[in-house]
C-alpha cells in the first residue's frame, strides 16, 4: 500500500491531494499542524510526505528540515518530501530544505501525481484517478 501524508492548514489543499492519490492501494494521512509531521511519520512511515508552505505554528520549510535531520540520526524513517510553494521565488527554500520535489500553487490532481510519480517509482506511483 502506498501511503502519503499530507501537512497543510488549508483544508483545500489537503482536499486536493487526497483527491489527487485516492485509489485502490492508497492511503492518504491528513495533519493540520506542523509540529504533527514528525510523529505522523514516525508512525505511518509514508512513501511521500506533501508539505505545504503554511502549515499551522510550523511551515513546510521548517517540516522538510525537521524531517531530515530526524531520518539523519536514525529517529524515523527517511522519506521523500514535496513542497508545495506559495510562489517560484520560494523554489530557493525548497532545495535550501532538501526536498525532492516542488511545485507552486495552484495545483491540480494531474499536476501533483506526476510530480509524485518519480518519487513513489514504478511499482507505488499512484494509480490515475
């Protein structure tokens, strides 16, 4: 099973992303606040955690950095992060916080499974919806 997380305050885009890897073999985890990123992933060990730039009390730049640093001394398991920017100037931010993968808002199903298939690869990119 393929799992995702997804950390955003807006629930729009939490929507979206639930709706872009709702399939069968799919399960999408859904946190509202940043400081919830870490023990999310430390307890579902997900394939690919999205992170949105405003996250509530910690913002996905923060989230990405946290991640790493955690997976670097071994406290929960390495994973691959998307960020989802607010504008292309924050692209900076992103490779600064060692994402592998960013896009900028608006996004869309489409937009966000290809983005997410060369992450999963091929045997957990998710399946169209």
């Amino acid at each position: 099973m393929t799992k995702i997380l997804v950390a955003a305050e807006a629930s729009w885009i939490r929507d979206q992303v639930t709706t872009a890897f709702t399939g069968v073999g799919q399960e999408v985890i859904e946190v509202r606040r940043g400081q919830d990123v870490r023990g999310a992933v430390a307890e579902h060990a997900p394939d690919l955690v999205v992170l949105d730039m405003q996250i509530a009390n910690m913002g996905g730049v923060a989230c990405a950095i946290d991640l790493r640093m955690e997976a670097a001394e071994w406290r929960i398991p390495a994973t691959k992060i998307l960020l989802l920017l607010d504008r292309e100037a924050d692209r900076f931010l992103a490779t600064r916080a060692d994402a592998d993968a960013e896009l900028v808002k608006p996004i869309d199903a489409g937009i966000l499974r290809r983005s997410a298939k060369p992450l999963l690869g091929p045997a957990t990119a998710p399946a169209p919806a």
